[in-house]
C-alpha cells in the first residue's frame, strides 16, 4: 500500500480536469460581471470577527465531528483512533483545496488504512457509506425546509428529483442488506456462498452489511445529523459577520444550494462553484448580486484558510509531502483494490 498508483486511464482524469476549470471560469465570469469592487471592499472592512471566528470554530468543528462518524462506521472492521482519524480526514480535505477533482477522498482513505491496517478497499467503501447517508440527510433536510421556505419552482423540481433518487438508492441499499442478511449472516458457511458472485463484488456486498448492521451503525447515523448542523450554523455565522440578517433556515438553503453545485467537477477547492451556487442560493432571500458576490467571496476565504493550514499540519503528521501526496493521488486505486478483494 505504500507504492504510488499508476493511473489506468489518463485521459479520463485530463477531460475532467478540463470540464473542472472549465466550469470553474465561467462560473466566475457570471459570478463577477458586473460586480462593484469599491463597494465589496467596503463591507469587508465593516465586518464584525467575533461572527466570524465563531462562524471558522463551528466549520472546523464539524470536520471533527466526520472523522468521529468515521471511526463509527469502520467499527466493525477494527479499532480506529479519533486522532487519526481526525488526521485523515483534514489531510483529505487539504489535497481537495489545493488539488482539483477532489482527490481528497481517497487521499485520507490511504492515509487511515495506511494507519490503522485496515484494507483500502473497505476504508474506501466507509466513505461510499458516508456519501450516501449525507445525501439521505440532505434530502430530507431540504424537504423539511421547503415546507416552511417558499422556494423558486426550479428549487422545487431539484428538491423532487433528488427525493426520488435518494427513496431509489435507500430501497436498493435496503435490499441489499436483507438479501445478505437472509444468504449470509444466518448461514455457519459463508464462503460457499461467496462463489456465487465476484470476489470483488460479495466482499463489496459484505462490508456493507457488516457497517449497516453493526451497532456502532446507529450513532453514525445521529452524528451525521450534526455535521450539517455546524457548518450552517458556521454559514450564518459569516452571513451576520457581513451584516446579512438572514434566519437559520436561510442559511440551510444557501447550504444545501452550495453542497449540490460543488458536487460538480471542479477546480481546486470548489473555486467558481462556490461563488456562483452561494449567490444562487441567496438570491433565493432577494439579496442584491453584488452583496451575495461579496460574501460569497469572503465567506469562502474565512471558510477555507483554517482548513489550509490545518489540513497541511494534518498531512505532515501522517507522514505525507506535498510531492508524496501528489503521487498517491496521481491515479486511481485500481490495483489496490484489486489486492484487497484477493485478501
């Protein structure tokens, strides 16, 4: 696990490198069009700090609050350590700010499997896991808001689809876990049933029934719910800072608007789609274009200097460079994974 990983397919990462910056700079011509410098400076310099240190604390914070989830879901799998795993993940989320397309993901997969002597293609899958539940919460997040928040009608047909998506995926999961609960964890002799599928796919399949099952399952269920809690109650902190008084709800929308938009390809951290998604969403409440454009601006500064040089010391301490990390996310996992489902 300790080799770089040769990249397969290098032409695929190039095409979304450049749809990445692509979007990255149209986003930011819109984003910037029209907008009043003199004037953005002006409310950067009125801003008030202690909103904004609270805002950074509560932002940092819920980082923290993912690696706990994380040591929760790879419980079943071995005794992970908050520290590290705190580690892992503010590594990840200094190679998504300096690297585009958000290698970030696998980069504190490596750096915690590598750590704790767990397989990569678990701690991989635990973060599959993560996505998916974050995008349950979401969902229902916006469903709940959109009760009480009049939403522009596009807003609307989003909030729709995703909810169909997410009802699809959770009856797919759910399937899945029955079926190996019935074929696997009632049966003395898994491994005769184990020939029935790939060795890569029922090893998939395992894992996830032993992370859906476990006990430890249930609080990273709860702590997933406090993730998005802190970091909108970071957003509306910053939305105070810069004198935008608008209520916790509205801060859940722009968030919600945001987490989808840099969903996207992108350039390194999310810059463009940050911009344009979070003056998007402000739009929603009438904020005036070059007021969202300003704070779109600063909120994404304040938001993300902590994390660079928490991130930086975070990836010293597991032992990465700069250069080693560029290697280690040079390419895509393939053949560890391979190893993995061989183990």
């Amino acid at each position: 696990m300790s080799e770089p990983i040769q990249n397969n397919n290098p032409g695929r990462p190039r095409v979304l490198l450049i749809l990445g910056y692509g979007l990255a700079s149209i986003f930011l011509v819109w984003v910037l069009h029209d907008f009043h410098l003199v004037r953005a400076l002006r409310d950067f310099a009125n801003v008030d700090w202690k909103w904004v240190v609270l805002g950074m604390a509560c932002d940092v914070f819920s980082y923290g609050i993912q690696a706990l989830r994380w040591k929760f879901l790879l419980a079943p799998f071995g005794k992970v350590r908050l520290g590290r795993s705190i580690r892992a993940v503010y590594s990840g989320l200094f190679a998504n700010i300096i690297l585009p397309l958000r290698p970030g993901e696998f980069l504190r997969s490596y750096v915690l499997a590598n750590s704790e002597d767990i397989r990569l293609g678990r701690v991989l899958g635990s973060v599959g896991v993560e996505r998916f539940i974050d995008l349950v919460v979401a969902t229902a997040a916006l469903a709940a808001v959109s009760l009480v928040v009049e939403l522009p009608r596009r807003f609307q047909r989003v909030a729709y689809i995703l909810g169909i998506v997410t009802l699809v995926l959770l009856a797919i999961v759910g399937a899945l876990i029955l079926y190996l609960e019935i074929k696997i964890g009632s049966t003395p002799q898994p491994d005769a049933r184990r020939r029935r599928l790939p060795g890569r796919a029922m090893a998939v399949l395992t894992d996830l029934h032993a992370m859906g099952t476990a006990p430890s399952f249930y609080p990273a269920v709860l702590t997933s719910l406090l993730i998005p809690f802190f970091q909108v109650l970071g957003l509306w902190a910053m939305m105070h800072s810069y004198g935008l008084q608008l209520s916790f709800l509205a801060a859940v929308v722009v968030l919600l608007i945001i987490n989808l938009g840099v969903s996207l390809p992108n350039a390194p951290a999310n810059v463009g789609a940050y911009q344009l998604f979070c003056v998007l969403g402000l739009s929603v409440f009438q904020v005036e274009k070059t007021t969202a454009t300003g704070f779109s601006i600063f909120a994404f500064l304040a938001l993300t200097l902590p994390l660079v040089f928490l991130g930086f010391a975070a990836l010293l301490r597991s032992g990465l460079s700069l250069r080693s990390m560029r290697e280690k996310v040079s390419g895509m996992p393939g053949q560890d994974l391979e190893s993995d489902s061989r183990a």
